[in-house]
C-alpha cells in the first residue's frame, strides 16, 4: 500500500531524473565530439578525405572506400541532429531521450507485478 508522502517522494525522484536526464541530452550533446569515433577512424586508416564538387572523397587504400550511406540516413533524426541541422543536435538528444523514457515507461507498465485474484 502506498502513502501519500511516498507518492510525493517518488514523483519527486521522476522528475529530479528527468530534468537532469532532458539537460544533459539537450546541452552536453553540443559539447560532444564531432570527430568520427574509433571504428570510422579505423576504417578510414590508410586513406585521405579530399574536398571534391561532388563531395568528399577518400583517397587511398582503405577500408572505408566500400561504404555506403546508412538505412537511415533519409531519416530526421539520421548523425544525431534534426533533418541534418548541426545546430539542433540537443534538439535530437532531447527526443532521444524522451522517446526512450517513454518506450521503457511503456514496457514497465505492460510488464507490472498486478494484484489481484
């Protein structure tokens, strides 16, 4: 049985979860690296990218040469920014974690121990 102060404690806790959760997505992601991470640093090893009309090119012998746009680059939230708009990378790390939250609050709630007969 919950008290009404418990409910106040909880909801409190909730909320204090998830201000630091939205204010971390939404401000730290702009202090975030935009420099490729390990794996495309490593594919890219042995290879140059050169600025051409057509875009960037990789020049050399590398394993990056054979890659191709990802299943979702067309889509809105694709390299972590709103329809590709560098500017609203906290904008797309505050969907990030509201969508999250609200998946796994979803799953929670299908899955709760219920009482009952």
């Amino acid at each position: 049985m919950s008290t009404p102060t418990r409910d106040r404690r909880y909801a409190g806790f909730l909320g204090a979860f998830l201000l630091v959760a939205l204010l971390l997505a939404g401000g730290v992601s702009y202090f975030a690296s935009s420099s490729p991470d390990g794996l495309d640093a490593v594919t890219q090893s042995g290879c140059e990218a050169v600025e051409t009309e057509a875009g960037e090119q990789l020049q050399g012998e590398c394993i990056a040469q054979n890659a191709g746009e990802h299943a979702t680059a067309g889509s809105p939230l694709a390299d972590y920014t709103v329809g590709g708009d560098d500017a609203l990378t906290g904008v797309a790390g505050v969907i990030g974690v509201l969508s999250t939250l609200a998946v796994t609050g979803g799953l929670f709630w299908l899955l709760r121990r219920r009482s009952g007969p």
